[in-house]
C-alpha cells in the first residue's frame, strides 16, 4: 500500500511532466507510488467549504424584506388574488365532496364474476357451471348429464323414450326417416320423392316445366320450347300470350291502361286529360282558356270578352255598349268627348266635325 496519506475526495495529480506541459489528474485510489496529492489542494477546497455563512442569511433576508415591500405597495392586487385562490379552493373541496358522494355512480360497475370467472349461480361467462354443463344442462357436446342430447338421443343414436334409431315421429338422430328423408321430405341428397331438389330442380338439371338454370329448354334444347316461347313465356316477338311484351305495350303499343309509351291514350290524351298541344277534351288549356284564348266564361287573359268588353261591360277606353264612360257615368269622358270622339258641339279632338270641316270652315259657310 502507498505510505501517501488518502482523502476523501479521491482526486490524484501526477508529477509535472514536460510531455504535458500541465498536471495529470487521476480520479480513484493511489494507482502508482508516483502519483502525489497537488500541494494546496485540499486545502483550497476546505477553504470553499468553510466560507463564512453570514453572506448567505443576509441576502435571505434582504429577498424576506424586498417581498414585503413588494406585498404592501400591491395589496389590492394580493387580496384579489388571494380571494381568488380561496373560491377556487372551496370549488375544489365542493367537486371533490360530490365525486366521493356518488362515487358509486361515476366508479366502474362492479364484476358479476368472482376470481374464479363464475358468478352467483356458479356458471361462468360461456354459460357453464363446473361440471361443464350450461343453466339447461348440457355440456359443449349437447348432452346432459344423463348422456341425451335435446332431441333425447344418445352417442350411439339410441333414442330415450323409444329405446331405438327413430324417435316417436319415426326420425334418426340426424332427422331422417327409415326411407332416408327428413321431415322436409328431402334425401340426404337434397331430392324429395319426386326427384326434385329444394330450388326445384332434378338431377338433370331441369324444373317440372322443362326448364334449366340458363334457360334451355328440355325438349328443345334451345331458348324457346315447343310453342315457341322461352323460359318467361315471351316468343322471338318479345310478347306473351296476352299479347304484351316485358314492359306490359301491346303490339301496337299501349298499356292496359291504354296508354302509348308517350303516355298518351288512343285519343290522343294524357293521364291528366290533356293533348300534346296542352288542351282537354273540351277544348280548354290547364289555365282554362281554349284554342281561341278564351275562359269558359267568354273572357280573356286580359278580361275582356269576343265583343271587347269586361265583366262590367265597359270596354278597354271605359265605354260601355250604350256609349256611357265609365268615370263620368255620362256620355261625355272627363275632357268633354263621347264615345265617337266628338263633344257637344260635334267637334272632335283634332278640331274637325264628323264632315271634315273645322269651327272657322263652318262659319264662313
């Protein structure tokens, strides 16, 4: 061992080499009798760890008295944030007061299923007790505890009540009579008696009319049987034995409505009674005007009859068939004229009587 004294810290300074130019230091124990402790080492750090604690409590306490002073000059503020703080505190301890309150509410539901996985009844999830039967008493296979199966037939097919293969109704544990058919009347097969499966079809392919999943005929071998007609009754025309083709035209195309594909009937009319110009069969549009633009009534869109009058029977200048104005109730409109043109002394508008002459022409004669 080195006769060198060893400290606590553990770091060692190798001699001054001219390599380095600078001291090595080691970390660790005494590696090699050459390595020494750097003078004034440890000594340097016990003076860093022997200051004077005095420096330390002063700027405690000067931090103490900035942060009175700071409280003082701001106190309005502190108070409000203190009174803030103590709301959401009493928040807090009210949340906290209702959760524990109905913790059993919001808290996860407690297992049905003990640690075991089986619950009060002793069945566990799947629905099976310890033995290994369910709550109907039957076990993964489908028989109870007696060996029977729910159709009351054992593993060797035996049944219970008959003590044979064939149960009261005469079916075998897989549901077949002694003539090898099920109570559909269907062979293992999949053919009842006649020799037709369960969509229709015998073993050759073909339904009782002669027809096979493509359409080919039996007798014919070929789309159309021995009428000519395919497998949806419509000959090489496209029309059954009604005379209607897929889309229920006749051979002169209309419907049994009586309807044509434009959806006009043999007179020429729609569904709602009208012809390809918009008119009934009386002759009136669906605003009910007729060809000639007149109502039912005898008036136009404008409210005037064949004669040119309203229903008040005056006409679009507001004379009547009598020569009464409208606004005056008088023979003579508003600025003195009749329904001529001319007013009381015969003269029209343009100063003229009914002769062509004019006030002046007529005094000098």
């Amino acid at each position: 061992m080195s006769k060198h004294r060893i400290y606590d810290d553990d770091i060692y300074v190798a001699p001054y080499t001219k390599r380095t130019g600078r001291y090595r230091y080691v970390s660790g124990h005494y590696r090699q009798r050459s390595y020494h402790k750097q003078k004034g080492y440890y000594r340097s750090q016990q003076g860093s760890r022997n200051q004077n604690p005095g420096n330390k409590w002063s700027a405690w306490l000067i931090l103490a008295v900035m942060v009175i002073l700071l409280i003082i000059l701001l106190w309005d503020v502190v108070k409000i944030v203190l009174m803030i703080a103590a709301a959401l505190a009493i928040v807090a301890v009210v949340i906290g007061m209702v959760v524990r309150l109905f913790r059993n509410v919001i808290t996860r539901p407690r297992s049905a299923y003990n640690r075991k996985g089986f619950d009060k009844d002793g069945f566990d999830r799947a629905g099976f007790d310890r033995q290994g039967f369910d709550r109907a008493g039957f076990d993964h296979l489908g028989y109870d505890r007696d060996g029977y199966d729910r159709d009351g037939f054992d593993r060797d097919g035996i049944h219970r009540a008959t003590g044979t293969r064939y149960n009261d109704q005469g079916y075998n544990k897989d549901g077949y009579d002694k003539s090898g058919y099920d109570s559909s009347g269907f062979s293992r097969r999949g053919y009842n008696r006649r020799g037709f499966d369960r969509d229709g079809y015998d073993r050759e392919g073909f339904d009782r009319q002669g027809w096979n999943r493509q359409g080919i005929n039996k007798h014919t071998n070929s789309l159309f049987d021995i009428n000519g007609r395919d497998i949806l009754g419509y000959d090489q025309n496209g029309y059954d034995t009604n005379g209607r083709d897929r889309l229920g035209f006749d051979r002169y195309g209309y419907d049994r409505q009586g309807f044509n594909r434009q959806g006009f009937d043999r007179a020429g009319f729609d569904h709602l009674g009208y012809d390809k110009d918009g008119y009934d069969r009386g002759g009136f549009d669906r605003f009910g005007y007729g060809r000639d633009g007149f109502d039912r009534s005898g008036f136009n869109q404008s409210g005037y009859d064949r004669d040119g009058y309203d229903k008040e029977g005056f006409d679009l200048y507001g004379w009547n068939k009598n020569g009464i104005n409208r606004q005056t109730k008088t023979q003579y409109d508003i600025d003195g004229f009749n329904k001529l043109g001319f007013d009381r002394d015969g003269y029209n508008r343009c100063g003229r009587d009914a002769r062509g002459y004019t006030r002046y022409e007529n005094e000098d004669f």
